[in-house]
C-alpha cells in the first residue's frame, strides 16, 4: 500500500489490521471477523471495505479515489497468501462478497459467493477439488498458509471418495451454477424465479426433488440454462473476466443498501440510514464438497428460550445460503458429534471462548470443508424477549457482566411482548402439524400465502398468518403486516426464523407436515386442505400448529405483575429473570412512573403492576353511558336554573368516581383533569340527528326534544373543534362546570379523609395558554377547597398541562400560578407540528415515513427537537420561576420507551401511562439512569 496514503483515505483493511470495537467503520462483520483473526480462530483470509467507501460511493455514484488501488492491492495480498490467483484457470482463487452493517440486518442485503469462476476455472475448480482430495487420502499435505494471524489452512483435506456424491466435477459445476444465479440475481436484477423454474426443471427432467441427485452432466446442462436466463434479462453474456465479477459484486453490495427491503428494515428496526455497510472480500470455503463437508450456524445458547445448550442445524454437503434460506430441511447441530466428532468438539471450544470473550449470548456461521473447520461469521445474537432476561441473568450468575449491563441489556419493547397473552390448550385443540418453535408467542389469523395479500388484509384490520414454503427478504413487508408467520421450510436460523425474532414475531418454521401450493393458495395437512381465509393458531415456543382460533390465556410475566406468581418460589425462570431485573431498574430508577386510569378497576391494576400515582384521570370519560342524558340537560339549558339542576345531578355521581379512585390509591398522588373535549363530543354527531329528525317528522311522530337538541349541536358546531371551545375555555364560558367538578373532587378527598384513607388529590386544569386563564380558575377552586375542607383539612394541589406551544413558551409566567406542570403531548405534538392526529396518521405519515422526513410517528416516540425542545423550556422556565415545581408528562409518550429516556434527560418528576406499559416505563426509567451516571458497560 502507498506510504502516502492518509488515515482519512483508507478504505480497506486486512482482518489483521481491525477489531470487534470498529463497527461504524468494518460492519459487524468485518469487525468481528477481524477479532476471530486477532484471536487466532480458524477464519478463511481477507479483507474489508469500510462504510466511508460505501457512503462516498452512494453519494456521488462512482467509486472514492483510491478504492480500486487498494482492492488491487489486498486482492494481490490475499492472492499471495493463499498461492493462487483469482480466477486463475489451472488453480483458482474464488472469493465471497459479503454486506456487513453495524447492525445485523439478516437478508436484507446482498451476498455473492464464488466470485472468480468462469467457463475455465470451473475446469481447474475441478481438478483442484479431485487432487486435493486425492492428495489428502494419500497422507500428502493440502498446502499452508499465514495470512492475518489466521490458523494453518489445509485448503482441501478430507475423503477421497468423491463417487460418493457425484465427483469433484459436480462440486465444480455446482459451484458456478450458484455464481451464475447469485450474480445474476444481485448484480443484474436477473428474477430469482427464472433460475429457481430452471432448477426444478432440471430436477423434474431427472425424476428427483433433490438437488443433490443431479449429477455434473446435469449441473453443466443447468450452467448453460442460466447463461441463457442471464443474457435475456441482461443483453450480454455472463462476465469472464473475474475482477469484472469482484468490482460489480462490490457495487451491488454497496448499492443494496438503499434497496427496497433493506430501506424498511432500517425503518422497522429504527435503523439510521446514513450508516453505509462495509464490503467482506473472503477467501471461499467450500461446505458442498461431498458429506465430509457441510455449513452450520450454532447458538452459544438458546435464543428462543436462553436455556443454555447446545443451539444450532448443521447441513452436511452444502452452502451457508442452503441453511440461512431453508432449501433444505436441517439437522440439529447435536447431530454433527456422530458425523465429524473431530469438528464438533472444536466448535465447542470456539463456541465457549467466544461466548466468554464477548460476554454476550454468539450467533455463529461455519462450514466445514473435508474435515476442517473454518470460521466464517461471529455476532452477538438475536434473541427472543424472553431469552434476552434470562440470558442476562445468566451471565450476572457466571459473572460475566453486574446487574446494570444486564439491565442495559433488555427493554421496554421486549418486555412488552412478554406481556402478551398465550394459548389456553384443552383436550378439544390437538395439533395438525409441528414445526420447530422459532420465535415465542401465540398468534391466530387467517391463512395468507403471499406478502401482499398479509399487507392488504392487514390494512383491513384482519389478523393474518403468512404463509410460506420458506420466506426470503422480499416478504419483509407480508412479516410485518402478519401475527404470525408459518413456514413447512427452515430451522431456527431460517431467514423467517431469524427476522421474526428480530420483530417479536410469532414464527413456526419447518413444519414440513404442511403441502403448501402457493399458486393454488391452499395447503394440505394430516388429509385436510386449508385454504386462503382458513383460520389457523400457532406456537411459536412449542412450534404446533393448530386449525380454527385457539382461546389465549395471560402470561406468565402478567400474572406475576398482577401478584398470582411469586418470584422466590417458581421454577420459572423467565418470571425470576423478569423480577430480578426490574427489581433492579426500581432501584436504580429517578422518575416515578404513574398511570393514566379512569376508573377504580384501572386503578387498582395499574397499583398492582407499580403505578406509584395517577398522572391522568380523565373527567370526560365519566360523562358516558347512562350520564349522556345529563349531559344533553346541561348542553340544552335554558337558563341558570336548568344549568345548575343538571350540574346538581351530576354532582354526586362525579364524587362517587373521585371516592373509588382515591381508596385504591389511598397514600398516592391522583391527578384529576378537568373536563377538556367538547361538550357536543358526547352527542350523536350532527348528520345522524339530522337524518333521526327528518325520519321522526316524516313519520308524524314529536320531535320538539330531538329538534332543540339538533338546534343546539348546531349552533355548537365548530370547523376545527380541537382548537375551539375546550379545556378551560369550556370551563370559564359555562359558568359552574369546572365549580361541579372541583366541588366533587374535593367532597371525595374529605369522605376518604374521614374513612381513614390519604387522599392526595391533584386538580389539573387542561389547555390553558395564558396565566390568566389559570388564576381565574384558580381562584374559584381555592375558595371552594376552603369551603370543603373547613372540618378536615386535606391538601389539593393546583396546576396545569402543558400542551398548548405558548404555554411552553411563557412556562415561567404560568409556573407563578401553578403548583405543578403536567406535559400533555400528544395535543402538544398536534399543535406543534400542525398535525390533525385523527386525519394525518392515515393520509400521509406512511409517505413521511418512506421519505424519512421522520424515522417513527412524532405521535408515537416524542420529537426531541421540536417538542421535545418546548418540553425542555417549559421545564427549565418554569422552574427557575417557582423551584422544586413539580413536573412529569401524561401524553401517551409517557409508555413509550424512547421517549421515557428523553424525559429523564430534561428532568421531569414523573411519567404517566396506560396502566399496561406501566412495568415498560419502570424499566425503562431505570435504563435510563443507568446510562446517564455512565453505569452500563457498553
């Protein structure tokens, strides 16, 4: 390499030259191919090239100066160390051109193997894999080599009895079968299908359904079918010339990057796009050179379950991609102990010192080539919600890592789907069929068969399962829009397999009892046919599939939040990880957690799963039901005594909610808002009380009470009702509503008080914008707290929500009238943003979505910099006017698990949320503590 070269410019590295620490730079791959090396592992010889070459690349189109210099000259450093050159007719050197992103992205990008053959060196392939093997029998040495610290290589060792599976010519011709379709796919945006019809022609021509019966005539014959295939689609002939294939695979890898599945991948996995992926150029190392071969991924332990073992499928006499897309059906890696005891116990060894090394459960890819194993690919593996806790109490038991890692470790999202219900089986739901239980869960729906009927039916609010022979990255948008996805192809580390985990997905896959016909959209099983609109249910820990819906039962984790499961004395130990780690997270924790409920149940349930409060009860949702009828008396008022009369009726029915609500949370904060929608939202909407009347008149029956009601709807009809007559606007212009409504709360603080409950009650006034609006309010509450409270004093807090901008920005004025602040930032967000929640969602956020204006919804995980900046205002202005205000949010951000983060950052007291993500916050807010005292080990 040229001495003038600058750190700046340099775009390739050796795996010598890097480690597991330099993923922004080398992938994922590319880095922890490197620390295999550095640790002296058996890994084929090779190189990298960086993420800057492939943002420089997709940025302007063309290749950074100096990248195809430095390939050249790791190629030839590469050709060197192995004693071969690429292509090379007589001795050919084939490599691998891998994608490898910081993040594991499993199919999304792309993969060409055997990069170097054309119509000559599939001539010396073969010759070279018969002496080789010929060689090796004799007792003669295969050839050594040093290359980046990397172990001796015997480049072809093994039988020598090639009959056996068809010769080293099948083994060639094969191999250049693959490249042909690989490339052509990839590189050329050849259809995949195309080569896929020719290979089952090619089987069916033969008498067989296995590949593996075709012999190299066979092979050589389907070698030309996929010539032809490629030059119709292409217009020229397959490339000849190996560095041609190298530079084009490398591009195409670049350039898969943005494409389609990969861009929505990104996007569900909150991915950032400017990332790039780095380029592994490998050494080939052929699993498919007869049944002293084969290709395997292993798990250092279960990642479905984290139950320690021994994790994995092995196929013998194939290729990586066989595994990974579930041509063929795998064997569990235990198996490989009695076909090559020698191999196993090596990976055993691997296995453990890598899993020590990155104290993290491993995700490992391997082939085997005639007896010697070479390591092709290390990550830290993905896992399963529930394996992520136990793994992470595992390794705090070996000492591995301390309980703020393991707390670093999980998340919100992930306790969230162990929150999730699961089957309730009796004698009445026998399986039709078992697969292998890939990703956990219980998911019914109806049967789908391809990835755009699960996008549509979906969109139609119907609960789907995708299923397929084996899914591939195309179907990535049918995964995400399904329940679940059900597969008669695959192992554990199938592509459904291992994207499902990744999303939380339900996943069966293997299930090789299913005759699936995708064109016919049917499948037939135990002698029954299921056709597309066929409701099915299946397991994902247990891998069964059944027909018809299957009742769902609570988990486990549910019941011990509810306190049916004690953690000290189960032998679960999901719920002992799950209470271990939250414990934890309590313990480490700032901002309490609070909960939106609006009824004694609610409260009651949100007490039991750690509520310390109500931060939101909701007034208006005790106007429902049988209280309409109230409500309509008080819209149709005609004069003070009629409006006091209703507000008199409603009165004690308001007290009784306030009383059940303060017992259940006796000791504990409740923040009441005062009635903030509309009043005629609790009316039938004016078109249908328009049709009900022109019906009645047109039926001669009265109608004076139906009239005046459409009358006053009318003349309280507004074009923008969220900005209109609200909150306290609604409050200050109907004279004794808010008066009713503090009246009751303080009435049912006083009965508590007397019962021998603390009461602790919080009135809240909503959407005010101007302190003035406050103190008017403020100073009628406080007269009938005096009033109320003359016999048994209780304390009643006043304050406001934040949720209107100009309120954010003269926080400091309000905070003069405010006890305390409560963010409401789901109207916040509204008004910020300009957005009309009800109509933007579904008209055009999918579109901001796809062109990243946004990664996620603004209405979903807060928006730091716009909303997130009035949050941080308000917060810093309102207590530098009044100190120690209290501050805490009830928006629905308050459960989301990104945006929990952000509030702890700013500083408020407390989040509040649906009584269901209230264990998510806890654990969140623990998370984020750990990582701003800089506890986390990462």
């Amino acid at each position: 390499m040229a001495a003038q070269e600058t750190v700046e410019d340099k775009y390739v590295y050796d795996f010598a030259e890097g480690n597991k620490d330099l993923k922004d730079l080398l992938g994922g791959k590319g880095a922890n191919l490197a620390e295999m090396t550095n640790l002296g592992l058996p890994v084929p010889p090779g190189f990298t090239i960086t993420t800057e070459a492939c943002k420089a690349y997709l940025a302007t189109g063309e290749e950074p100066a100096g990248l195809a210099g430095q390939i050249a000259a790791h190629l030839e450093a590469l050709e060197q160390a192995m004693g071969k050159r690429l292509g090379d007719p007589e001795d050919p050197l084939l490599v691998s051109v891998r994608s490898g992103a910081k993040f594991s992205m499993p199919g999304m990008m792309e993969t060409v193997l055997n990069v170097g053959l054309n119509d000559r060196s599939v001539q010396g392939l073969a010759r070279q894999a018969g002496g080789s093997a010929g060689q090796h029998a004799s007792g003669g040495s295969a050839g050594q080599h040093a290359f980046g610290g990397s172990a001796d290589q015997a480049a072809f060792g093994g039988s020598a009895d090639q009959a056996a599976f068809g010769g080293a010519d099948r083994f060639a011709w094969d191999s250049y079968r693959r490249l042909i379709q690989m490339f052509g796919k990839t590189v050329c945006e050849v259809p995949g299908e195309e080569f896929e019809h020719a290979l089952d022609d090619a089987k069916r021509a033969k008498g067989t359904q296995n590949d593996l019966d075709l012999d190299a005539d066979d092979l050589r014959g389907l070698v030309d079918a996929y010539k032809k295939i490629f030059h119709k689609h292409t217009g020229r002939e397959f490339p000849q010339e190996p560095r041609e294939q190298l530079d084009l695979a490398i591009r195409a890898v670049f350039e898969s990057w943005n494409a389609e599945r990969a861009v929505l991948y990104r996007r569900q996995e909150r991915i950032p796009a400017e990332l790039g992926t780095a380029v592994n150029v490998v050494a080939m190392v052929f699993g498919n050179l007869g049944p002293d071969s084969g290709t395997g991924v292993a798990f250092t332990r279960d990642p479905a379950s984290g139950a320690q073992g021994i994790y994995g499928d092995y196929l013998a006499n194939a290729q990586g991609e066989d595994v990974v897309a579930g041509i063929r059906n795998t064997v569990p890696l235990q198996e490989l102990e009695r076909l090559d005891k020698k191999s196993y116990d090596e990976l055993l060894g691997i296995m453990a010192r890598l899993e020590g090394h990155y104290r993290d459960l491993c995700d490992i890819e391997f082939t085997i080539e005639r007896g010697k194993l070479w390591m092709l690919q290390t990550r830290v593996g993905k896992r399963t919600a529930a394996a992520a806790f136990v793994i992470a109490g595992q390794l705090v038991d070996e000492g591995l890592i301390d309980l703020d890692e393991a707390l670093h470790r999980v998340n919100g999202a992930q306790l969230a789907q162990l929150m999730f219900p699961r089957f309730q089986l009796d004698h009445e739901f026998q399986p039709v069929a078992k697969g292998i239980g890939a990703s956990p869960g219980a998911a019914v729906g109806k049967v789908v068969f391809t990835s755009a009927r699960a996008v549509e039916l979906a969109a139609e609010g119907e609960a789907v399962i995708l299923v397929r022979r084996e899914t591939n990255p195309d179907d990535l948008n049918g995964m995400i829009a399904a329940q679940g996805i059900l597969t008669s192809r695959g192992g554990k580390t199938s592509h459904a397999a291992v994207v499902a985990r990744g999303m939380g997905k339900t996943c069966v896959s293997g299930a090789d009892e299913l005759d699936i016909n995708i064109p016919q959209r049917r499948f037939v099983v135990d002698g029954r046919t299921v056709v597309e609109g066929d409701v099915v249910s299946i397991d994902g820990t247990t891998g069964k599939v059944y027909l018809g819906e299957v009742p769902v039962t609570p988990s486990e984790v549910v019941q011990y939040f509810e306190g049916e499961l004690d953690p000290e004395g189960t032998d679960d130990a999901l719920v002992r990880a799950v209470h271990r780690i939250m414990t934890h997270a309590d313990g480490k924790r700032r901002l309490a957690v609070r909960t939106n409920a609006d009824t004694g149940a609610d409260a009651a349930r949100a007490r039991r799963f750690g509520a310390e409060g109500i931060g939101l009860c909701r007034t208006e949702h005790m106007f429902l039901g049988d209280r309409r009828e109230l409500v309509e008396r008080l819209i149709l008022a005609r004069d003070n005594a009629d409006r006091e009369a209703a507000l008199a009726a409603l009165l004690p029915l308001q007290r009784a909610d306030f009383v059940e609500i303060l017992r259940e949370m006796n000791g504990l904060p409740v923040t009441v808002r005062l009635i903030d929608p509309p009043l005629h939202e609790f009316l039938p909407p004016l078109e249908q009380l328009a049709v009900n009347v022109a019906v009645a008149q047109e039926r001669g029956e009265d109608v004076a009470q139906e009239e005046a009601l459409l009358a006053a709807v009318r003349r309280m009809h507004e074009q923008n009702p969220m900005l209109g007559l609200r909150g306290v606007r609604l409050g200050l212009v109907i004279p004794g509503l808010f008066a009713m409504q503090v009246r009751a709360i303080v009435e049912a603080a006083v009965e508590c008080a007397k019962d021998g409950v603390t009461p602790r009650p919080e009135i809240m006034v909503p959407l005010v914008g101007a302190v003035q609006e406050l103190e008017t309010v403020r100073a009628e509450a406080e007269r009938i707290i005096a009033d109320v409270t003359r016999d048994q004093p209780v304390e009643v807090l006043i304050g406001t929500m934040i949720e209107v901008p100009r309120a954010a920005l003269t926080a400091g004025q309000i905070a003069e009238a405010a006890q305390f602040f409560s963010f409401g930032t789901n109207d916040l967000t509204q008004m910020g943003w300009g957005f009309s929640r009800d109509d933007v969602e579904g008209a055009f956020f999918w579109r901001y979505l796809e062109l990243g204006i946004f990664g996620i919804s603004p209405f979903e995980s807060i928006d730091r910099d716009g909303v997130g900046r009035l949050v941080r205002i308000a917060a810093e202005e309102g207590r530098a006017a009044r100190p120690g205000l209290k501050l805490g949010v009830c928006g629905e951000h308050g459960g989301d698990p990104e945006s929990v983060h952000f509030f702890h950052e700013v500083g408020l007291d407390y989040v509040s949320c649906s009584p269901f993500r209230v264990p998510v916050a806890r654990l969140e807010a623990g998370r984020a503590a750990v990582e701003t005292d800089g506890s986390d080990s990462r």
